[in-house]
C-alpha cells in the first residue's frame, strides 16, 4: 500500500512539473494534424520531427561563423586531400527506446538512402562515394570529389535506427506515427487534430542541458489565427509573419512579449520551365519574356504593403542580395541589375520587341506564334504576407499585358506540387547559409530535381554545377570567390528566378515563462523555430522555466 501512495504520488509530482515546463510553439500552419514523423519526408510529415526527434551529427551555426557545434558526433576529421572525411560518434549513445546508436546505425541510413533514393532529399549519394563504420564509434565516408564542406553536407540528413527502419517494407509513405529518434523530444503522449505534445526522450545524452519537459503545437491554420495565438501570449516560440507587430503584439505586454528579425532567406518568383502547358512553356523558356516579368515586379510595394516594411529589398539576378553581399560581384549586378529592378515601362518594350503581342484582342498578350499565354502563380493559402506578395506581382504582371492569376492551395499541397512539378509559376525561398554555396547546391543541381521545393523552376546548367562543386574543393577564400564570381554570372545572365527580398528571419518569443532565448543582444544564435533552420534546437537546449 505504501509503495502504490508513494508512487501515486511521485506521479502527482512529475505531472505537476511537467505542467509547469510545457513550452507553446508554432511551426507550420495546418487545418488539422496529421500523425506523420518521417524525418524524409518533405509535405507530410510534421515540422518538429528533424532535430528535436532525429538530432544531427553536427549544427553548423551561421551567427557564430558557422562555427560546429557537436551533437551526435562529438568530432570530425577531413583528410589531408578533402577526398574523405571521419565522424567520430559520442560514447555510449542511445536511441530513445534504449538501444544503442552506433556507427552501424550512421552506415545503415545513408545505405538507406542509396536504396531508396527519393528518401535522399539532399542527393548525398551524388557527394559521397562509400560510407564504412570504421568501429563502434567512427564512420568514414568516401567523397565523389574533394570538399571542405564535406561535414556541413553530410550533417543535413537524419540518421535513424536500423532496428526499426531495417523492416519498414515502403519507407516513402512510412508514416513512423511511434518515432524512435535521438534528439531531446521523441515521446509523443498526445496527438490529435487539434493539438500535438512532444515530450523528453528519456534516453537522450544532453539530457543535463534540456530544462523543458514538452513542447506542445497547437493546431493554427493561418497568419490570422497565429497573430492571436501570439498576441495574447498562448505561443512561447513563433514563427509567424504579423503585422504592425509593435502595436499587435509587443505593446500588449512590452515586458515579455518580443521579437528580432534579421535578414534571412531570399524569396522570389519563378516559372516552371517544364509545365506541361505547353503554351505558357515556349514564354518560360523565353529569356526575354523573364526578364520582362523581373522589371514588371513592383518589389518596394511588396516589402513595404505585403511585408509591412520587414523584408530586405533584394534587385540582385546573381541571387546574392543583403545576406550575401560580401559575395556578390558588382559587375554583375551592373550588367544585368536592371532586370531586376521594377521598370514597367521597360518590361512593356522588351515584350514588344520580343514579339509578345496581343492578337486575340482579350487584352493580354500571346506568345509570338499566337498561342494564349495564362497561368496561375501558386502560394500557400495560409502564407497572408506571402498572398499579397503575389496580388501585388499579379497586378505588375497585367498592367504589362501578362495573363497572371493567383492560386492559394494548402502549403503541403504547394510543396507537393513544387516537388513534382504539377504548376506553372509560383512564389518560393531559398534557405539561408553562411554563404551562397548552399542556396546555389540546393536550388541549381540537376540531381535533386523532384526530391526538393528548391529545384522548382528547373533550370540546370552544366557549369554552374561544374563551379559550384569547385567551391567545395578549395578552402581558398579567394578561389572561393573567383568561382562564387562565374557561377552569379551565369545564373544572373539567365535568371531562372526572378528576386524580390529576403524575408526576415521570423521569430517572436515571450519571456514570461521561459528565459534564455537567443536576441539581438545576445545572438548566440540562428532562433527561428522553421524546419529549415537546425540551430532551433541549440536555442531549445538554452531555454529554462522561469522560476
């Protein structure tokens, strides 16, 4: 009787704590939650379950130099000639159902990968050559080509246990509703359409660091419904574009209620060059007809009406812009900058004298054999700064004579359809790096075409690719930049997407509860919650009740 009362009563306690440490976030909107942990899946699968289910080997982290952070991997070593790489794992690693993560474990998943290639969202199958598990703790993978950028490249993917994953008959549509992961939450104890809580893994290394017990995502459907989630202080940790942010949410409590936003990500409309419209394709693929649409984007309205001023004004067809500006070759903007830059009456003539004319009298130009030139531009129909980036670009469009027309599905759905490439044109971003050689990778490489939303437009270039890779094989600043330098030239030369801004790198926290958030005064850094961004899981790890 008295070990069931004493029990009951450490259950009473650690409930009662565990009330006390539940942190509110927001990641993605949804209209209800589905039940899907798949660390490679990119529509379906909840934002949470990359970092705080599956921890990486490393976090690179952009607002410390993209100095290493150590997580699974407590080193790397790269060989003298770059043309191979060693992580060594930490000891005594387990995954949250006990069991031990070994090396095995590492050579297993990218094995995995190589088996079911379109689970192998990054392509490291085209980067990596070989993977061995040297010993328990050491695996060592063999690279295609010389790079210094070999551990930032390996460390984007997750690694999951073989145990588990070794029996899964279709990994692709795997849901994984039950994760066994490695990071600080892998428990999930409630889950419904509503609302989710993902709960400390009982196994987890750093568990000394972790002070929160759960994280709890509440079901939020758009912009509207975050904006009153975060204004009357439910959400802890947002990631939210809201508007007249100081006077909505800041000036209901100043104390605790905050925000920073730093430049982030580019954002940018692009065609897709192979849509099965087969009309609207001979436009795309048109260089001119492009350019004229980048000089029919009235990109300061954008900024200051859709974005309320927030996002970074960004003219540059070389795709480097304020992150990157360090990079970026003025003679490129030079040259072709005014492409790039809101000039109706420019975009009108470079149309006429491309031949774009309108011959069936409706009032919108057709291409120059006389076929009909219509699409819709897709964004996330809960994306409202991102919606009114679009009516602003649609109304630049016809005020040209360019038949454009805004289409507003689910994200996943977007996603989806940026994935496979059933869409005409669409507004998408590229994610954020210490350096372009990333957004570049990500976005211009022939081989992640169908696998990632940043390969969209479809637009590759032999040597483009070519200089990228030689990026990676030098860790020469200035041979860095000399091939940065050819590759901005071509891409901006072709502009296969056409600029606006950078988004701002969103990110709204309440102090009220918890402590320890990366700010402006301490940027110790990368805090936005988005998927995107691994660093999320180091601010975690710094976060305490408030007592």
């Amino acid at each position: 009787m008295k070990k069931y009362l004493l029990a009951a009563a450490l259950t009473l306690l650690s409930g009662s704590a565990m009330a006390q440490t539940i942190l509110t976030a927001n990641i993605e909107p949804a209209t209800t939650w589905v039940r899907n942990f798949n660390p490679f899946n990119q529509t379906s699968s909840r934002q949470s379950t990359l970092d705080f289910i599956y921890e990486p080997l490393v976090i690179f982290n952009r607002f410390d130099s993209n100095k290493p952070v150590y997580r699974l991997a407590e080193s790397f070593k790269l060989s003298d000639d770059l043309k191979s790489i060693d992580f060594k794992l930490r000891p005594n690693l387990k995954w949250s159902d006990g069991k031990p993560l070994t090396s095995e474990d590492v050579k297993f998943t990218y094995d995995y990968l190589k088996k079911f290639p379109a689970l192998d969202f990054v392509s490291i199958w085209t980067f990596v050559t070989d993977v061995q598990a040297v010993d328990g703790q050491t695996v060592r993978f063999t690279l295609a080509n010389p790079s210094s950028l070999a551990a930032e490249q390996i460390s984007q993917l997750p690694i999951v246990p073989e145990h588990v994953w070794k029996d899964v008959a279709d990994p692709v549509t795997f849901a994984n509703e039950n994760p066994v992961g490695s990071g600080p939450l892998t428990e999930v104890p409630r889950f419904t359409g509503q609302t989710y809580d993902q709960c400390r893994n009982p196994n987890y290394w750093d568990n000394e660091h972790l002070k929160i017990d759960c994280m709890r995502f509440p079901q939020l459907a758009d912009n509207n419904q975050m904006l009153t989630a975060t204004a009357d202080g439910t959400l802890d940790w947002g990631v939210s574009f809201i508007p007249d942010i100081d006077n909505v949410y800041v000036s209901k409590d100043p104390a605790h209620f905050h925000y920073w936003y730093s430049p982030s990500s580019m954002v940018a409309f692009l065609f897709n060059l192979e849509t099965s419209n087969e009309n609207n394709k001979k436009a795309f693929n048109d260089l001119k007809f492009r350019r004229a649409v980048g000089m029919a984007l009235d990109r300061k309205t954008m900024i200051d009406v859709a974005g309320y001023g927030y996002p970074t004004l960004n003219e540059d067809p070389g795709l480097m812009g304020e992150l990157y500006k360090s990079w970026a070759d003025p003679s490129v903007k030079a040259d072709f900058g005014k492409f790039a830059t809101y000039d109706a009456d420019a975009a009108k003539a470079l149309l006429d004298e491309a031949g774009y004319k309108d011959k069936d009298g409706d009032g919108f130009r057709d291409n120059p054999d006389g076929s009909k030139i219509s699409f819709s531009i897709i964004v996330p129909n809960s994306w409202t700064d991102w919606i009114d980036t679009v009516n602003i670009a649609v109304e630049g469009m016809q005020a040209v004579g360019i038949n454009a027309k805004i289409e507003t599905p689910e994200e996943a759905v977007w996603t989806g359809n940026l994935i496979n490439g059933n869409f005409d044109a669409a507004i998408n971003s590229l994610p954020a790096s210490a350096s372009p050689y990333y957004p570049y990778k990500r976005a211009l490489s022939a081989s992640d075409k169908g696998k990632t939303r940043f390969t969209a437009q479809r637009w590759f270039n032999p040597e483009v690719e070519k200089l990228v890779t030689e990026f990676t094989q030098t860790a020469d600043l200035a041979k860095q930049k000399e091939a940065m330098n050819k590759a901005q030239r071509i891409v901006a030369e072709n502009m296969p997407v056409i600029p606006v801004f950078n988004n701002p790198n969103w990110y709204q926290y309440n102090t009220k509860r918890f402590t320890g958030w990366s700010t402006k005064e301490n940027p110790f850094v990368n805090p936005s919650i988005s998927r995107t961004n691994p660093a999320r899981l180091l601010n975690l790890l710094a976060l305490e009740p408030v007592k």
